[in-house]
C-alpha cells in the first residue's frame, strides 16, 4: 500500500493513507470507488465542489438508460437484439479516424455489456426500470444510418438520485469505517509524474462553502495540498459547462459556433482536467465530438449561469427555423439531434421554434431533469397517473406560464405577434407560418398523404408506449378544441463531450505512440465515456450514465488489481 500524503497551510492534519485516489464524486467517479473499496482498497477521493454536490452532473438527469432486449422491451412489444442494436449503434457512430480503436473497442464492449449483464447488474444494485420504455433519437436516415430502430430508453424509478443512491451509500459506509476518504474542496492543478509513472496530485484547497447542488461555488485559496497513491482516475467531466470552451472545439461541420447558447450542466463542468491530464502525458482525441441539444429553453428558476432546460418532444410539434421555415424530413422532433443542429446553423440565428397545440404539449412535452420530474423522482405511481389523465405535468405547465421561451395565444395572429416580440429584428415570415399550419391540417383529411412527419406520428403510435404516455393523436393545430396555440422558442443547450482521453478497455490512460501512462487512469465523460470516445460522432440516448456506469465499474476493477 502506498502512502497518500498532503501538505496544508494552517492548521495540520493526520496522514491518510491510500492505494487509489479518484478525482472527482460524480457517478463514474463513484463506481469506480465502490469497485474499489468491495476489492478491499483504502481510496481517496478529492473534489473542487461543496459537499452538496455528491454525485455530480447524474443527480440532474432523467435516468434514461439504453439497454437491449430486455423484458421491458418484450412486454412492450419490441423486439430487439444485440445485432441491431449494434447495426444502429456503428451506422450512428460513423467512426473513421485511426484514432478511433480504442472507442471502437469500447463500443463493442458496451454492447455487449448493454445487451448482457447490465440490468442484473443494476438490479443488484437496486437500481429498477419504470416499465414503458421510451424511442429517443429515432433516426430517419435508413436502417444502416443514425438512430435507434426501436425503443430502448429505459427510465430508472427513481431517475438519476436513484441511479447515484447505491455507488452514494457504499461511500458513506466506507467513510465511516475509515476505508474511504471524501476530500471536498481539494481542487487539483497537477499529476505528478516521476520516471514517467503518475504517483500522485497536487493541488489547492478551496475556502469552505455552503452552496447548494449546482450553484457556483468559491474559489478563494486557503492552502494546498499533495497526495500520493499507487493509481489515480481522472472522473472530472467534460467541458459542457465552459461555453469558451465548447466555442473553441466547436466543429466546422456543424457551422458557426451560436453567440448565444444555454449551458445544460453546471459552471464546475469546466474540462479543466482534461489538459491537466494532457499535460501529464494522456492523450487527448475526438475534442471536436460534442452532442448539444436544439430544445434548450431558459430555466425560469436557474441553478448555475446561462441555465437551460432541454424539452424531451414527441414527434407532433411544427419545428420551424427563425423566420419561419419548416425544417426539413428527417428534422422531426426527437428524430437527429446533430443533424438538426447543423441545419439550424445554416440559417443564421441562434434560435428556432417548435409550434403545437394543447394536446400536444399535454401529451408529448418533458423536461430533462430529475427536478423536472417529480413524480418519477419521488417514485409516486399517484402523481404518475397524472400523465395519462388529462393537462400536462405540473413543471411543463409551470414553464408555459412563467418561461420566457413560451407564446400561449388563441389566434393565430396573436402567436404571430407573440414570437415575433420574443426575437425582435428577425423576419418571422407570417404568411409561411400560417400556410405551414393550414398545409398540415388539410394533410389529415386522409389517413395516407406525402408528409413524412405526419406519416412517422401515426408510426409511432403503433408503438403502445408512445400511444399510451408519449404521442398525441394527429389532429389539427387550427382547430380551437385544441387551443391555445403554443411556441417555443428554442435555444442550443450545451450538454456532453463526446471525446477526451485516450484509454484501453482497461481505462488505463493512452500517451503519446499509443504507450500506456503507468499509474494513470480515466473513466466517465472525460474519457469520452470509454476510450476517449465510443460514442463517436453521435450518440443513441441513454449512454451517458450508463457510459459512467460501465466505464467507471471497468477502470475501478482494474485499478483493484493493480494497486
């Protein structure tokens, strides 16, 4: 065992002795850790953020897991295998880097993981899976392209504080007995490196804060610190939080980087250890690989700087760009989120819109959020039934009365005027809109017609979980038994790294000509979720936390035999 040992100004403090330091308490952070401590390992793990901030970007999230044939699939209808989950998985991917083996050796290796043990393993854990399971990034583009061909967004009961409470317990427990130590407020500046090995971090105690989860914290210095062990994993997140940042990689095939973007995680989601690690001799690939949503909204009650909440949208709403336009098929709602994301950039504005009715946003609006969804937080089947019956949930109805993004009219030309007050000097083409809206309504005076939207809605609810809880019955807009009229106005809402660090199935950290850096570790998003990008250019939902989750049990169980 090695020592861990840290240097403090002011008051002193007793040694703590470690074999594994981990940086940073978010999930793959924390999977790592219980990995460690079941293998009997004495840890370490240190975090810049507050106490409140245990677990990190998970706590925030809806709990969407992808998995793959699974009993809540077949009771729902679907079926599903490992075959076509990896057929949409690689034609979704697109890999055609040299640098993209090892992220091509993750995939296979989370497949296989997705398709096999994943949800025992998560039942071990306690973790369980509301029944419905949900179609996200449906794709469009044919069976071999992007997208997912069947449903397989598996929400956890409970969402992300469901997903953290297992990997959270087994970090309190091992506090106690002293296995484990929980160092908040040790921001780390450096790895240090000696005869090419990683032995250890240095870096700077912060000065104590009581902010609350997600808010922005201090970053006054009282002290430094050293600690030393025989491993150390970097879990520190990407870069979604860092809007300079997220402009700087911004690829040239999605266009002009937007003026003007939401930030989906908290400020903290800096990328800072990113050229921490680089500097220490990990490479890093794939930064230009980002997955940024479209449907951003401004939080009416904001957490962290430029906070944004995503709309998860059924396939019903009219998504027009800023003047007006109807954007083109496959561009439906919750169908390509970078290919939408790259026309919208072509436009020259920053924002479009969705436009619906009542009865669409009652049936087909969620929000991102384990805040925005109590009833599946909470657990409770009462508030649950709300979503069958009649309105929309409370926290969508919410922002449609306070958010600054919605227009509730009861004419057309009321929500003309209305959008066109929300993006002064933009020239919103009424005429378009309004022939856009009558174009629709008059396609549904037949079951069959041309427009591909409308013939993926009725697609869709022959899936019984869409027809059920996700996508309204076709009707139309103009009608005023649907009224009132909705827009949204929508804003790029920064979210996940898609790249990072370099590692092999073991999550040991990749340097320069491929060598392994000796004692140096990464798991979760700043490894790109595995490899240093298994997701390649984008993504299929649902595997981001199981992306930690997977990434995080693999690099802690190989840490464990090597320490």
């Amino acid at each position: 065992m090695m020592e861990a040992r840290r240097r403090r100004r002011g008051s002193g403090s007793t040694m703590y002795h470690a074999d594994a330091i981990v940086v940073g308490a978010g999930l793959a952070g924390l999977v790592a850790t219980a990995e460690l401590l079941k293998a009997g390992k004495k840890v370490l793990v240190v975090e810049q953020e507050p106490e409140s901030n245990l677990g990190g970007q998970a706590w925030w999230s809806f709990g969407g897991l992808f998995l793959v044939d699974t009993p809540e699939q077949r009771r729902m209808g679907v079926r599903d295998s490992h075959e076509l989950a990896r057929q949409d998985w690689f034609g979704t991917a697109g890999f055609d880097r040299p640098e993209d083996d090892w992220p091509r050796a993750w995939a296979e290796a989370y497949l296989q993981f997705a398709a096999g043990e994943k949800r025992s393993w998560l039942r071990e854990h306690g973790i369980g899976l509301f029944p419905v399971v949900g179609w996200a990034e449906r794709g469009g583009s044919g069976a071999v392209g992007h997208g997912n061909s069947v449903p397989r967004f598996h929400i956890v009961w409970g969402t992300g504080p469901a997903i953290l409470a297992p990997f959270v317990r087994a970090a309190r427990a091992a506090t106690a007995t002293g296995q484990l130590r929980l160092a908040f407020r040790h921001r780390v500046d450096s790895l240090i490196v000696e005869n090419g090995e990683v032995t250890g971090i240095r870096g700077t105690r912060l000065a104590p804060d009581d902010a609350l989860r997600g808010v922005s914290s201090s970053r006054e210095v009282v002290g430094d610190f050293e600690f030393r062990a025989g491993a150390v994993l970097v879990a520190s997140g990407g870069i979604g939080g860092n809007l300079d940042l997220v402009r700087a990689q911004w690829p040239a095939r999605l266009g002009a980087p937007p003026e003007h973007m939401l930030s989906g995680v908290p400020a903290h989601v800096d990328g800072r250890m990113l050229g921490i690690s680089e500097r220490a001799g990990a490479r890093l690939i794939n930064g230009d690989r980002m997955w940024h949503y479209t449907e951003g909204i401004v939080n009416h009650s904001p957490v962290w700087p430029s906070h944004g909440i995503r709309i998860l949208p059924g396939p019903s709403s009219l998504w027009l760009d800023a003047t007006g336009r109807r954007l083109p098929a496959p561009l439906f709602p919750g169908f390509d989120t970078l290919a939408t994301l790259a026309h919208l950039r072509t436009t020259g504005y920053d924002h479009s819109w969705f436009v619906l009715t009542q009865s669409v946003i009652e049936k087909e609006f969620a929000l991102s959020g384990s805040e925005q969804n109590p009833d599946l937080t909470g657990k409770s089947l009462r508030q649950l039934l709300k979503r069958i019956g009649k309105g929309a949930p409370g926290p969508v109805e919410s922002f449609k009365e306070r958010g600054e993004d919605f227009v509730v009219a009861h004419t057309l030309d009321e929500l003309l005027g209305g959008m066109r007050a929300l993006a002064p000097g933009v020239p919103l083409d009424g005429t378009r809109v309004r022939s856009e809206l009558e174009a629709h309504d008059r396609a549904l005076d037949n079951a069959f017609g041309k427009d591909p939207q409308l013939t993926a809605v009725r697609s869709a609810r022959k899936y019984r979980g869409d027809r059920l809880i996700r996508v309204a019955a076709p009707h139309r807009f103009l009608d005023r038994d649907h009224f009132p009229l909705i827009a949204v106005k929508l804003h790029v809402l920064t979210r996940k790294s898609l790249g990072g660090i370099e590692t092999d199935l073991q999550g040991r950290v990749r340097g320069a000509g491929g060598r392994v850096v000796p004692g140096l570790y990464a798991a979760g998003e700043a490894s790109g979720f595995g490899g240093g990008g298994m997701h390649g250019y984008r993504s299929l939902e649902g595997t981001f936390l199981g992306g930690c989750l997977f990434s995080g049990r693999e690099a802690g169980r190989a840490m464990a035999a090597a320490v």
